[in-house]
C-alpha cells in the first residue's frame, strides 16, 4: 500500500477569498435589510473528532477506514504529523456526494453512495456536495512511530503542528510513552499559546521536555511553556492521579494518552466536565476507559486496534453556530443544520441560545454514527424578540470556541448578557476576549469586559446596535484567528456592515468553505 502525504497528494486547500476585499454576500439593500439565511446546510465534519481520529488510528494496529474527515489546515496538520511518524495514510477528497440517509456518508472501501441525498431526511434535496475526507489509515501500532528510513536506535522526528493546538498537546501525550525524540513546531499564533499544562502532568509521569533540540535546556518548570518543544519519551512511564487546574478535554486527552503506555491506572479529575470526545471514542479502538463523574481513568498497557466499522464522522457543531445565530438574528431565516454532533459537551450554545428566545429544533437520531457519540439535525428560525442571559461559569467548557458568535447574538438582545469566566479566550489562537470588544466595537455594539468577564449590551435587534458603529472602511482584525474571521463575516451581514477582513483567508484552519456555504444559504 502506498503511503501519500496528506498535502502532497491531493489537491490542496482553497484558501484564497474572493476578490476584492470586502467579499460582497448578496446581502439585500439597508432599506429592506439584510437577506434572510434559509435553507438545509451539511456543515463539515467535526474537528475535534477528527484530529482524535487522526491519532488513535495511527497508534492502533491495523488499518482504520474513515469518512467524512475534515479536510482542512489543521486537520491536515495531523495528518502530516502521523505519517511523519510511520503510519500509512491513504485519503483523498471526496466530492461525489454524502451517503445514504442512514448515515449521511459513503463507504471509503466501496466508493460513496446515494449522491442524490443531502441532509438525512432524503425528500428535502441535496445538501452539500462535500463531504470530506475519506480513505485509510494504518497505523504503526503497537511497535511505536517508526520513521521511513530507519537506521538510528532512538528516531528522531520533526513534526510541525501548524496553528493547530489540538495537534500539538495530544501529539505530546502520545508520543510521552514511547522512546523517541520529537521536535514539535508550530506557527507564530500556535508557539504563544500555553503548553505546561501538558508537559507538567507528562513531566510527573516520566517524559522529559526542552526548549530546543540544540541548548539541551530540560524542561523542569512551570515557567517553560511554549513551542517550539523537544519531548524524550520513555517506555517506563508511571500511572499518576492528575487534579487538572482547568476544565481542558486537550490537557486530559495527553494525560490518557500517555497513560496507556503507564503502569497502573492513570486517572484524571477535571474542576468540570470538558469535552469527552476522547472517553467515547477509545473504546471504538478497543481501548478501555473509566468514567466516573468528573474522573478518567485508563489503564496501561492496552494496545488500540482499528475499529471493524467504517468511522464516518458528524457535522461540527462549533461551525454550525455561525449559521444558526445568523438565523436567529436576520428576519425571515430558517436554517437546518443536518448530521450534526450532538455531545452535550459541545452544545452548550444551543441552551444559550434557547434561553434567549431563539427558535431553536433538535431532533436527534436513535443511531449514532461514530462510536458513542450523538447526531442529529438542528433548524434555528427567526423569532423577533431575544433576551439578554447570564452564561454561568459551569457553561463556558461546552461553548468556549462558540463564544465570539454568542457575542455577536447577544447585540440583537434586549439587555445584557454576561459571559462569566471567560479568561481562557486569552489564550486561544488569539486573545479572542480582547479582540470581541475590539470588533463589536468597531461594529457599532457595547462590548467590554471587567477581568475574566464579558458584558454585551444589546438593542432587541441586530439592526440596531447600541454603539456608534466606525466607518465602512474600517479593517475588522482577525488576528489570524479562524473563528474571529467567521464571525466578523456574519457580522457584516446581519449588522448591514461592510468592513474589510484583514486576514478572511484564515478560515480555512477549520472551514476553507465557510463562505460558499453561507452564499448557499443566502441564495
């Protein structure tokens, strides 16, 4: 079986915008108002479970068949890096159309199936024409990353995690309980963001850390936080019992990770649950977990095996949300959302949102698709009057990366609405709390925030914001931040704005088609 190189092989990536700077949307005169969002979307699959997808096949024996992966940046970015570490990768685009309505995706063994259907209910029309990724993975099981041209006792690997911080702290955790070295680099956005709460539970449990492969400087502080990173792995790690100071699905995924390669149990209590993608998702690979209230645990020395099943992934949640609050903030919308991931830990804006007043529809399937997991369908309309809630801190694990289009719902609220807790936007791909207020700003809406608290005060409707809105010209700042530049695009469109985006091409880290999708809608 021939390996091909994830970027190298297929076509790559759109991730250039459309011309001109402004990216006009179709959006209806400011006389009538900005055009309703009507219409059945498939959004792209998750990428959550998809990076975990990525690398539990490639450490598991045997060949893993997959579909409906995400194809974009930062799932790419792992898989480079597992095939970096040995494990065979054979994906390509399929565009041919979803599968049957049963699970909304073809057989990457047997080609894809219906084309004609789109979202799960077959009577509705075609949805979207993408579905991903599809293909195989074998991985380099229990033998351990291997490189492709051996000949050193102890491989070293360099592997580039690109703007992905989910890439970076698991690959940490799995790579922990091997004997290797790995240099692991990233991007100017991802090399600012924090990594000692990964390396200080891996550090407890025997793996060691440097700031460079060349200075020899061993990480043994909390004060050594950043990539670029060099992690010395050891197949003689410990079981720990790790309290986590934060509620982090990423920190708690590399700790069980390593933990498979530990002897005895190792165990992880979160302050809350985070997400617990990785708890429903190992036992598909044959892998033991623990559950038990907000403590994980695993045991080690259990070896992950590829799942019979084809794993066909679920629409992101994370990337429906934009669509869904552009529904329910533009007069006359009705937008579904089809085969999308319904894991409480992840639709935590959906309450939000139904707390609000939004009209919100969820209709779960009894059959999930990939493992424990939920699917189902979610239609948001229109309703005219919106309040202002209270988001507890209890909440923010389940709609963090959420929160800046929850921002944008709360300025066609009546009151305002208060994110409690919500310090870790200061460390996601860019200070995403500062840059809420700064863009809200700039649109016109009140926005600011007292320490770890956000406060959004809005006018009962999006056409009204509260503020004095700057003008047309004035540059809407992403930060590179994929999440920033989808809403700012569905800001101008519901606010009737017409700012320019300084980076919009930053989408494609999670969502190369957000635009053609939101056109789709606006059709």
């Amino acid at each position: 079986m021939s390996t091909a190189s994830p970027a190298g092989s297929r076509e790559p990536l759109s991730t250039a915008s459309p011309a001109g700077p402004r990216e006009p949307l179709g959006t209806a005169s400011p006389r009538y108002g900005p055009a309703p969002l009507r219409g059945r979307l498939r959004v792209p699959s998750d990428k959550s479970l998809s990076h975990r997808v990525v690398l539990f096949a490639a450490m598991s024996e045997g060949v893993s068949r997959i579909s409906g992966l995400l194809d974009s940046l930062d799932v790419r970015s792992s898989l480079d890096a597992v095939a970096a570490l040995g494990a065979t990768v054979e994906m390509q685009r399929d565009t041919t159309g979803p599968g049957d309505s049963t699970t909304g995706r073809g057989d990457p063994t047997t080609g894809p199936g219906d084309s004609t259907t789109g979202c799960s209910d077959p009577t509705t029309g075609p949805g979207d024409s993408t579905t991903g990724l599809c293909g195989t993975i074998r991985g380099f099981g229990p033998d351990g990353p291997r490189q492709r041209h051996p000949g050193t006792a102890s491989p070293f690997f360099t592997l580039d995690c690109g703007n992905s911080g989910t890439t970076s702290r698991l690959l940490l955790g799995l790579l922990a309980g091997y004997d290797l070295t790995a240099l692991l680099t990233g991007d100017a956005s991802l090399s600012r963001r924090p990594m000692n709460r990964v390396t200080l539970p891996l550090l407890t449990m025997g793996a060691r850390f440097e700031a460079s492969h060349d200075t020899r400087t061993v990480c043994t502080t909390e004060n050594f936080d950043s990539l670029p990173l060099v992690v010395y792995g050891s197949s003689s790690l410990k079981a720990i019992e790790y309290r986590s100071p934060v509620a982090s699905a990423q920190v708690k995924s590399a700790v069980l990770l390593a933990g498979l390669h530990a002897t005895g149990t190792t165990s992880v209590l979160e302050p809350s649950k985070s997400r617990d993608h990785t708890e429903l998702l190992l036992p598909a690979f044959g892998v033991d977990v623990q559950v038990d209230g907000l403590r994980v645990s695993i045991r080690g020395g259990q070896r992950p095996t590829a799942p019979r099943d084809v794993l066909i992934l679920p629409g992101d949640p994370s990337s429906a949300a934009f669509f869904l609050v552009g529904a329910a903030l533009v007069p006359q919308s009705d937008v579904t959302i089809c085969d999308m991931l319904l894991n409480p830990t992840r639709t935590g804006f959906l309450a939000v949102m139904q707390r609000m007043g939004a009209d919100v529809c969820v209709e779960p399937r009894t059959a999930a698709s990939l493992g424990a997991e939920l699917v189902g369908d979610v239609t948001v309309r229109y309703r005219p009057v919106l309040k202002a809630t209270r988001v507890a801190a209890a909440e923010v694990p389940s709609l963090i990366d959420e929160l800046p289009i929850l921002a944008l719902l709360a300025t066609g609220a009546e009151g305002t609405t208060v994110f409690e807790s919500v310090g870790e936007l200061r460390v996601k791909e860019s200070d995403r709390l500062a840059a809420i207020e700064e863009g809200l700003r700039i649109l016109g809406c009140e926005a600011y925030s007292e320490g770890d608290t956000l406060f959004v005060t809005g006018r009962g409707t999006a056409k009204a914001p509260g503020g004095t809105a700057a003008a047309h010209t004035t540059l809407l700042r992403t930060y590179g931040d994929h999440r920033l530049a989808m809403t700012w695009t569905m800001a101008n469109h519901v606010l009737g704005r017409d700012h320019p985006l300084d980076d919009p091409a930053c989408r494609a880290v999670s969502y190369p088609d957000f635009l053609d999708d939101l056109k789709t809608l606006l059709a």
